[in-house]
C-alpha cells in the first residue's frame, strides 16, 4: 500500500509541478490522500469592515465527476446551506454575461445553474492571463468590484487559488471568520436532491459543440472528456 501511495504522489508531484506554484503540491497531495480532510481545508469564510461574509470554497475540476471523493452534490449542499446572495463561478465575466454557461472547468456550470435555481445571482470572476499571479491578482478584483451592496458571497474556484484568494484578501481589510471543522462539514453533508438544474445539459452541449466544430475557446480533446458526463445528465 504504502508503494502505491508513493507511486501516486510522484505521479501527481510529477503532473502539477509545471503549473501550480510550489505552496499548492501540497494542496494537490490532501485531495489523493486525504480528500475529506482536503475538502475542509479549502473552504475559507473572511469578512470585510461591515461583517459581510466572502467564501471561498476550493473545487477540484474534473475529479467531481471522475471519483466519488468529492461529489457534486457537496458544492449544491453548501450552496443550500450558505444561501448567499451572490455566488462567483470560476468562469471569464464577459461568458457569463453574454449566457456562455458552459464554459469554464466542469464544476462550474454546475454551481451556476444551481445558485440559478436557488435564486443567487450569478456572476464570472476568472481571468485568463497566463502569469499565475496576474491571474489570481484578476479574480480578486473581479470579486471585490462586484459584491453585492447586501448579503454575502460565494467564490467557487479551484482549490489552487484558495490560498491566493486568502492572502489577497486579508490585504484588503478583510478579516479570517470563525467557522468550524464541524460546521464546514454539515455545510458539505447538507442533504440536498440529486437532481440536475434546469438549462445545465444545454448550456453544456452548446459548449462542447462549438468546440468540436473549433468555433469556440476550446477544442476537441476538452469536449471529448465532458461527454460521458454530460449523457448522464436528464
């Protein structure tokens, strides 16, 4: 067991290591190994002056569809128990606006269509500058001149931002709010229904079908590894 562990982690070490900063690894290592312990980890609540709640919940791409470790459902269950008035999705602002829904990492237009259904308003905060730093220093200010007057806020992004979105964050005023282990998972284990929202399905085919025809920003291999998924999808 413990070779297959190792063997793993080099792999995993091996793959990342180009792309992410080197205070992720370790990010990336808790999801193989630990993936509970991960999950909680990367789920972050700050606040700013006026006590309105950021949080900033750390997804994992395509795992969410290819293991059982961290399901779908879990990010609809903190959706159903944050109830935020506004939730950031992990997509350029210019395609959500334009109803570009199904762009982005897999996740995402999932957390999208739900806070839809839910009533949350939704809004893109991703940049797609090539410096990592630029990137994550973007998103931020997307999020910060975008909150809403009242209410509080969801991020949805990738687990290897949380970090940057934390450290951005604290050095603009906002503050780490107490949130427990325990609440943080009730917050995952929320009992929510297994069902799909309205318009996912669509605004997913609609992407992959402009990328398989190179129309859009994407191409043929990333439409290839969404359809399995999206034929499960009523």
């Amino acid at each position: 067991m413990k070779k297959v562990i190792g063997a793993i982690l080099l792999v995993l070490l091996a793959t990342t290591a180009a792309i992410l900063p080197w205070r992720e690894l370790w990010s990336a290592a808790q999801f193989v190994i630990a993936p509970e312990v991960a999950k909680t980890a990367h789920m972050v609540r700050l606040r700013n002056a006026e006590r309105q709640a950021l949080t900033v919940i750390g997804t994992v791409h395509y795992r969410h569809i290819e293991t059982t470790s961290y399901p779908l459902w879990e990010l609809k269950a903190i959706l159903a128990t944050l109830k935020p008035t506004m939730v950031f999705v992990e997509e350029r602002p210019e395609s959500i606006a334009a109803g570009a829904w199904g762009e982005g990492p897999v996740e995402m237009p999932f957390c999208a269509f739900v806070a839809k259904e839910m009533g949350i308003a939704v809004r893109g905060m991703d940049d797609w500058s090539q410096d990592f730093s630029t990137r994550e220093d973007k998103m931020v200010v997307n999020v910060l001149d975008h909150l809403p007057a009242t209410g509080d806020a969801v991020v949805m992004t990738g687990y290897s931002h949380v970090p940057g979105f934390t450290a951005r964050l604290t050095r603009r005023g906002f503050v780490l709010d107490e949130w427990s282990e325990d609440e943080r998972r009730t917050a995952l284990k929320t009992t929510v229904e297994h069902t799909y929202p309205p318009g996912l399905r669509a605004a997913y085919l609609t992407a992959i079908e402009l990328a398989e025809a190179a129309k859009g920003p994407f191409d043929a291999g990333w439409a290839a590894r969404r359809r399995p998924f999206v034929a499960t999808i009523p």
